[in-house]
C-alpha cells in the first residue's frame, strides 16, 4: 500500500507512510465526535426512563464525560503533528527533490518548458499538495470510514431508521464523481490560463525596457488583459463546474435529512419506535451528514489537485544524464569524432562534425553567426548531448561521465553572463565555493574587477540587483572571467569572453587570461578574428560543418572562408559614420 500511494502521490516512502497515519488518526478523530452525542443520549435515556437513579448515576457520567474529553484531546494531539508537521516535512523534502532534479537535468528539458511552468511547479503546485495532503485526502479518507462504522451501527440498531437516514449518501458521493470529466476539463483549462498569465508577467518583466523604448506598453497591456480576463472565466468556469455537483449532493442530504424525520415521526407514532431512539437517529444523522458534506467538497478538490500532480510526476519521472560519478582522464585533449545535434527537428546545429583541441593549446572556433561555435562548447560541457557520434575528453566519452564530474575539469565564460542575487564576492566565488577572501580577490583583480567594485559604496560587498542589472555588460563580464580564473580547472571553455569588454579592459584581460591558459586545454568561440589570430589551432565552421583548420596564418593564405571574413571586418572597423 505505501509503494502504490508513493506513485499515485508522488511521495517519498516517509510521506506515505504519515499520509496512512494522518488518515488513521484522523478518522478515530471523526468517530471520538460521536462520544459528546453517545453520553447526551445516555443521560437523556437515564432520565427518562430511570429519573429516580438519576442522582447515583452522575458521577458516572461525569466520570464518562472526563473521559471521553481525555480521548478527543489525546487523539487530537498525535492528530495535529501527524496532520501538519509531517506534511509540511514531506512538502520540504518534495521542493528539495524537485530543485534537485531540475539540477541533473539537460538543458533540452529546459528549451521544452517554460520557465514559468516550472516555477508554478515548485512553488503553487506544491503549496496545493500541502493543503491536499493536510486536509483533503486525509480527511476524505477518514470522512468515508467513520461514515461506514457509524452507518454500520445504525443498521444493527434500526434498519429501518437507517435507510431513512442514509438512503442519499451514496447518490450525494454518486454527484461530483459522475461530474469528473466535466470539472477535469474546466481544471485543465483554469490551470492553462492561471500559467499563461505568468508566463505574460514573466515575459513583461524581462522585457520591460524594450516595451518602453518601443512604446509597446498599450499592446502588451492589451494582451495581458486578454490573458487576465480568460483566466477569470475560466475560474468562474471551474468553480461553477464544481460547485454545481457539490450542491447537488448537498440537496441529495438535506433530502435525506427530511426523510428521516418523516420516518422517524411516523415509527414513533405507530409506537415502533421509543422516543430516545428517534432522537438518537435525528442527532447520529446529522453527525453522519457533516463528514459526508466534507468528503463532497474534498472529491472535487482532489481532482484538480490530480493536474498538479501530474506536473510534478512528469518532472521527477523526466530522465536525467547519467554516468560515472568520478573523472579521470589520461590528459585532456578534447575530440569530437563525427558529432551530429539539432535543437530542435529541423534545426541542424552541428553536422558530422569532428575536430581534436590539444591539452596545452588554444584550440579558436570561428565562422558565421549560428555555424554551431557555442554549440559545440556547450556539448563539451555535456549541457547537451550529441544526437550521433562521440566526444572523447583524454580519451573519456564524456556521455559515460556525470555532468558534475565532469564540469569540475571545466572552467567556462559564457558571452551571456548570469548573475546570482547576492555580493560581487559571493558571485566570484561561485567559481570555487571553498575559496577564501584572498583567493577571491586575487582572482577579481586578475579580471580587472577593482576599476568598477572598488568604485561601489560597499565594494566587493555590494549586494547585486536582480542578475545584476546595475552593471554594464563588460563588467558582468569581468566577473565571469574572474570566477573561471578561481576556479583554475584543466580545460577552460571562453564564448566570446571579451565580446563586451572596452579595447583598453580587453587587452589587459587577455594578458590575466594568457597566464591562466598555459598548459591547459582552451577552446575559444571568437567573432573577432583579430582576437584569435595567435591561437595554435583555428576550426572554420559553416552551417554546421567544418569547412577549414589551420593557423591563422595558413588559413589567410588558402583565401578560403576565414580569409573572407577577416577582410570583411578589416573593412567594417574603417567605417565611419
């Protein structure tokens, strides 16, 4: 039974086995309600028909009365932890594996989803599971069973009182189920429309100072609106889908209600039935009606929950990279033999393509935007995998080595730099975590970081804005280059590294950079030609394809594409507006 809720809930095998418990106490709780009415009844009966023992029974049923205070009480208090605490611990542990599975997984998953689809996953979507796994399931669960034990005791008591009683349950429950479809529908929709307005809020905030600069305000606005008000009927839609066949089990209970006093009247008039058990059956229905009431409302909310479920077993469910969890090339040449991969159906970025980077040389990729150059990096890094042939690192297939250990022999600046919500300190440091001050600093100083922090009112302790939105591109830069250069690793992987630099900041990097590169693997992805004509080994690339290699030298003297494009930017940097 614990296996079979871990997969239908998405649990870990604690988080069932507390759903189980919580579900257990939960329904002791409901059937300890009935103990209040069972001793009214009691003291009732004792009055009625034994009035002159009433004063010897007293203490009696004080004493019950204490006792059965006792028994809500105590089964309330394991209730409570069992309820909550270990819901909220299981809700902790399922963000931690969530988080932690989008950490293992390629980057493909992540050019399939939306940004903002995943962070509904990890944040509404699981604060919904709470909610479920502390009050719907546990007490639907436990509404159904103490209504059968109670409904059990009535038939042995009365049959005909019972089916007076009870008679409509079955078609009340019968009603938001037999709505499923509908209310599944209208969830799904309500669900799509509330992740489109997130997305359009996401996409808004990114983009604001193009919508600004462009004067596109009244059109985004336009769209959200749309967006907005599809979402607001489509959460009349599923809150009417829902609440129809609720109500309509309501009415099925308050008919039942009816019935049974009818019944009851008329039994207790033909003088079948004593007047202690009459009231007996009007109190015991109500007490049944009120968790029945309860498991309605808590079967429609269930199957929207069931989406969200869905979500978040499609991503713990998704396939990560696998492979060894240690790294231990013989050197660290870098081959690509035969090395196809598409992003997308159609979409070719690399064709059988095959080049060797030598350990101790500065191995440039060159060619026309979208020649597959930052590609090819981001496969060395295992970001992605290749769709056919192989890449080897010191005669390792990286697809046989965990991207972790793997990205511990690599150093990267990538042309687009992400920044962390926190210090310039901590940013650099993300390039070794164990690094001290020193070592960080050292590093920033390397990558010509003082110029602009130490201009800062706190420094190096200046706490970043958003992905660091206060700094120019340069100086984003710089501290990418400062992390790789922390992190010193074997191969150093350098994507346009100084696209954004200034000519004076650009040379004084690459002097730090040409003492960080000596004896070590670099491949560099480069639009200035200029900048990697003194690389050892230059890869022309084209569509794709590798077109030509060579030295820089004897690529401008084979008056082939990399000539080409050399002489095309000579001209462009004569221009003059």
């Amino acid at each position: 039974m614990t296996h079979r809720l871990m997969d239908m809930f998405a649990l870990t095998e604690k988080g069932a086995k507390g759903l189980v418990k919580a579900t257990l106490l939960s329904t002791l709780s409901n059937i300890t309600l009935f103990l209040p009415v069972a001793l009214s009844l009691l003291t009732v009966k004792v009055l009625l028909e034994q009035p002159e023992s009433f004063q010897a029974c007293l203490g009696q049923l004080c004493l019950a009365c204490l006792v059965a205070v006792a028994l809500i009480y105590i089964v309330a208090w394991f209730q409570y932890p069992s309820l909550y605490i270990n819901t909220y611990e299981e809700s902790t542990e399922r963000r931690l594996r969530l988080a932690e599975k989008l950490r293992k997984l390629p980057l493909s998953f992540f050019s399939r989803h939306e940004l903002s689809t995943l962070t509904n996953a990890l944040c509404s979507d699981t604060a919904d599971l709470d909610q479920m796994f502390s009050h719907y399931i546990p007490q639907m669960a436990a509404s159904a069973i103490s209504t059968l034990v109670v409904a059990l005791m009535m038939f042995i008591y009365d049959w005909r009182m019972a089916i007076a009683a009870l008679w409509a349950v079955p078609l009340a429950i019968l009603c938001p189920i037999l709505g499923k479809r509908v209310q599944d529908r209208c969830g799904r929709a309500n669900i799509s429309a509330k992740l489109a307005v997130a997305a359009h809020i996401q996409q808004t905030l990114e983009n604001v100072v193009e919508i600004r600069a462009f004067q596109l305000e009244e059109d985004d606005d336009k769209a959200f609106r749309k967006k907005a008000d599809r979402q607001v009927r489509c959460e009349i839609g599923s809150e009417l889908a829902s609440g129809i066949f609720v109500s309509s089990g309501f009415i099925m209970l308050k008919f039942a209600m009816a019935s049974c006093l009818i019944v009851g009247v008329t039994l207790y008039a033909a003088g079948s039935l004593p007047l202690i058990d009459f009231i007996g059956f009007a109190f015991a229905s109500v007490l049944v009606y009120t968790p029945i009431e309860s498991l309605l409302q808590n079967i429609a909310a269930t199957f929207n929950t069931k989406l969200r479920i869905g979500r978040i077993k499609a991503i713990l469910d998704e396939p990560v990279q696998g492979g060894q969890a240690f790294f231990k090339p013989s050197g660290h040449d870098i081959d690509f033999e035969d090395v196809s991969f598409s992003y997308s159906a159609g979409r070719t970025a690399l064709s059988h393509f095959s080049m060797n980077a030598k350990e101790g040389e500065v191995t440039a990729l060159v060619g026309p935007s979208g020649s597959g150059k930052s590609t090819a990096t981001r496969l060395v890094s295992r970001f992605w995998d290749p769709d056919a042939g192989r890449i080897r690192i010191g005669g390792v297939d990286i697809s046989s080595v965990e991207p972790e250990a793997l990205l511990a022999d690599i150093s990267t600046v990538f042309q687009d730099v992400t920044l962390m919500n926190g210090t310039i300190l901590e940013n650099i440091r993300l390039g070794r975590s164990g690094a001290s001050d020193e070592e960080v600093l050292k590093a920033a100083r390397l990558a010509c970081c003082d110029d602009f922090a130490l201009a800062l009112p706190d420094g190096y302790d200046t706490v970043l804005s958003e992905n660091g939105s206060s700094l120019s591109g340069g100086e984003r830069q710089r501290i990418s280059i400062a992390r790789a250069i922390l992190k010193n690793a074997p191969i150093i992987l350098l994507d346009e590294a100084t696209a954004s630099l200034d000519t004076e900041n650009e040379s004084r990097i690459q002097a730090a950079l040409s003492s960080l590169l000596k004896g070590r693997t670099v491949l560099v992805v480069a639009h200035r030609l200029r900048t990697v004509m003194a690389a050892d080994h230059i890869v022309v690339l084209k569509e794709g394809r590798k077109v030509e290699e060579g030295t820089g030298e004897s690529l401008m003297a084979s008056q082939g594409l990399f000539s080409q494009m050399a002489e095309r930017q000579l001209k462009s940097s004569r221009w003059r507006m």
